[in-house]
DNA sequence: TCCGGTCTTTGATCCGGATCAAATGAAAGG
DNA sequence: CCTTTCATTTGATCCGGATCAAAGACCGGA
C-alpha cells in the first residue's frame, strides 16, 4: 500500500526504461513528461496479495523487480496459475475495474504503477498508446492460447520441459529466440506453484524434475538453480518444433 | 474467396449491425460511411481452412453466419482448439500480418470483412476504434484465462458441462447471464471438435454426454440437438461458483 | 433399396498422473 | 545444538481418462 519514490532520478533510472518500453514506445518529451509525473512506486513482500478476484483494480503498471503470479480458484481449492508475471511485464486493465484473478507477489516485489483513470484518459488522447496497450494485450493472448495447447495436449515432462524453455529464453536476454550453449537460472516458484502453473500435481513435477535430471537434460545443484547444458536438448522435449515454441 | 456484395441496403442489413457492433459501437456517421466503402463478405464452405497456421492474414472482420474454429496443432497430430468463433464474434489481429494457428469453417460460413491495412490506418486515426479493439481483446484474453482453468483443473464431466453452459447462455439471449428454466440449442461441433476443445477424447466426450442424459441434466432428441430442462442444475455440474463461471 | 462413409455409442483394457504416505533436506529460531 | 517448519523427493497404490476394438445410427448417392 506504501508509496515509494524513484531512488534514482526519473531520467536515469532503469524503472523508467522498464515502464518506458513496457507502456510506450514512442513517446515525444510531453507525452514522457506526463507519464513521469502520474507514476508511482508500490512494494510488496513475499507472499502477499496484490489485488483478489472481483475486487477492484484502481491501477495499472509494470514489475520492476520481483515475480508476481495470476491465479483463479475454484470453490474446492483447485488452482489454475493463468499468468505468470517476471521484471518489465505489465500488469492491469485498462477499462476494465474488475480482475476476474487474484495477483499475488510470490517474491519481494516492486511495481511501478500508475492509476488507472488518468491513464484511461491519456490514452483516449494519445491514440499510439492504445495501440501499444493493444499490442501487449494481443502477446499475452497468443501466450495464453499456447499455454492451452500445454493445458490440454501436452505430457506431464513436455510441460515441465515448456516451462524451463520459457525461462532459459528469458534468461538469456530478453526474447531471444532459440539461445545457444549452456544456460543457468533461478527457478522463481516452488514445486507447487510451478504445478499450479502446470495443471499438475507437485509430487509429479518433482518426478519429472528429477528424471530429466537423470536423462542429462537438466542439472541441479541447488533444488532452485538449474543449469541446461543444451538449449536444443531441452526444446526438443517440449514437443513443439524445432523453431521453438512460443512464437508470438 | 470470393467477395459477395450485402443483399440488403447497408443500413438495414443485419449483418451492419453485426460489423458495427463487433467493431466500433461509437461511430459517427462519417467513420460509420468509411466502414461502410471498407467493407466486404467472404463465404466459406463447411470444412474449408480460412488462414493456415503462421500464413498472412490480410483481413480482419466478423463472423455473420455460421461456426469457425481457432486451432493449434503438434507435430504428431495432438490438436487443441483455442477459439470458437459464433455469429458477431470478431476475427483478427489488427497489427499482426501472422496468425499463430489455424482459423477453420466448420459450418458453412460467411463473414463480413475489412482488408487489415486500411483498418488499421482507420485505427490510427480514430482513437475510440483502437480501445474498442481493446476492450474485445481483454474479452478474450478473459475467456481464454478461463478456459486455461477448464483445461488445467476440470474433470471430464466438468468440462462438459461447462461448454455446454456456455452455448446455453450464448442461445439464450447474448450474454445474459444465468438464463431461467428449459433451454434447447444444436451442438455446433462433432464430438471430436468438441473433444479436440475440451483436451479430451471423443471417446471421453460421448460417454460423459451420456452419463448427464443418464442423471437428467440434459436430453438428447437428436445427437447434435440438446435440451437442458434447468440451466441451475447444468450450471451446478461445472464446478465454477453459483453465480456462473464466466464472467466477463 | 442397398451401400459406403462418417459420426456416435459402448465395452474392455491400459497407463499416466493423482493420491496417500513417509522420509530426507535445508533454513530459521530458541 | 536441537527443534520446528517448510520444501522436496521418493515409494506404493489407485483411478480417470486414453486407447483399442466393435457395433450401431444416420446420411447421401447409386
């Protein structure tokens, strides 16, 4: 709930780069200078909810450090992750009020946000960043119709396998493609949000884990820090083709 | 492939109607005349593919008559269904030439259409016709988010009733929320669509259509004709909460 | 009317992942 | 250092839905 101010100043600091490129691309100065004075810092820890399911939403932006999680629930406790929010992505809806998902922090988390009214106008007078807001929300589709695809089609180990191929792509530099080499990252969820993410049990994504361990796919030093000795080695479990997935 | 004229007077037809609701609902009469010269009707035959997986799609626009599917397909054949497109369901990424999956006709079909390019300029130009866009993109980035809950967490039984819930309301006056009393509609999709929309088998998709005719949650006059006697009792077997899954 | 094809239902069996259960490991606090 | 707690691994068993197989049901065409 706290507000918290730029550490650095507005024009240097990498917030500002991460809220640039995630909002606007093309701003002229006013535009900029705007946007600069209508945002803000909010902190979360660990573990805590951001918004809840059909609460209001009053605020849209984008993670500057940190994981955040979107999840639905059904009434028994089923959990289905629907999205999965990492540094630069952006979060809110932008006339919308309600969120139809809970958005929870898993890690410490900093967002740099902005309230959604003013927002909503300066978009009805800067039509670029509607466009650019209609082009964010048309990724996030394309990646949630290919997670259906993992949903309903894929094995238990494909699964498994998407999920760190997503990761490794994103570790090693944003989007590229198909990375080369060996590539080493922090798992940023427990076993049992990466099943939410899944739709698998934990017990079964330990099991695959540790036998993609055992098939040289993967190593594990630590039960969080995984290192891919081959990129091609791990897409080819994914079970989609060669090019490699997720294309957007 | 062929462009077929409107039968009617364009401010009479219903299928302006249809165009001018799906896309823009605040036109003035000048943006409602440049739509009007933009426009155009494509037919499909049932079966017939619209745009092939990672092809161009030049045209956006929206379905008058008829079903259409979005699929995305593995290499070895595992498909799942991730849209379905009903009358005055929009189709198109405006700003993206590529589809990442394949649009189908499986009704015969017509669509009334606009070429991308100069509806994209229009977009740029016109800046209630970009949030609009907008707005329909959060709708189904919405379903797709629920759909991701079936996909993931949902029994076999679930998923059923599920689908059919939604044509149910779908028939039953658009979007209106929870329909009363004795409900009747045709299956648009054979068993293996809806299977293939379910990430389930047709084999799974019969015997759980059966097993509902079985407890009386629904009757089945022919196979492709449902009647649901309470849209309550339907709704209870989805497993979402009382008020009705899926809220928009 | 019969025939061939497609869609659908139903039965029998199998298997991948869920569930239940227990042990191990690792970090936090007294 | 020991206890507590939480994340993870691993084992044993179960079950929902997949797979394999066969038999209707329906339709259009000869």
């Amino acid at each position: 709930m706290s507000l918290h101010a730029p550490k650095l100043a507005p024009r240097d600091c990498g917030d500002c780069q991460i809220r640039h490129r995630a909002v606007c691309a093309r701003c002229d100065s006013d535009e900029l200078a705007r946007l600069e004075e209508m945002k803000y810092y909010r902190s979360f820890q660990a573990g805590q909810n951001i918004v809840w399911s059909a609460d209001r939403m009053d605020f849209v932006g984008s993670v500057v450090s940190g994981i955040a999680t979107l999840t639905q629930t059904m009434e028994d406790g089923r959990r289905q992750m629907v999205g999965l929010l990492l540094p630069s992505d952006f979060v809110g809806r932008p006339g919308r009020a309600i969120a139809p998902y809970d958005v929870t922090a898993v890690t410490d988390l900093v967002m740099c946000c902005f309230r959604r009214k003013p927002f909503e106008e300066m978009m009805g007078t800067t039509p670029h960043v509607a466009q650019r807001l209609l082009e964010m929300t048309l990724d996030e589709l394309d990646a949630a119709r290919e997670w259906m695809l993992l949903l309903g089609r894929k094995t238990a180990r494909e699964k498994i396998a998407s999920f760190l191929t997503i990761l490794a792509r994103r570790e090693s530099g944003l989007k590229a493609r198909a990375p080369k080499g060996q590539i080493t990252f922090d798992l940023p969820l427990t076993r049992e949000e990466m099943a939410d993410y899944l739709g698998l049990t934990l017990e079964t994504v330990s099991r695959q884990m540790s036998a993609l361990k055992r098939d040289g796919v993967l190593e594990l030093e630590e039960k969080r820090r995984i290192t891919v000795p081959s990129f091609d080695r791990l897409a080819e479990e994914t079970g989609d083709d060669a090019d490699g997935g997720m294309l957007a």
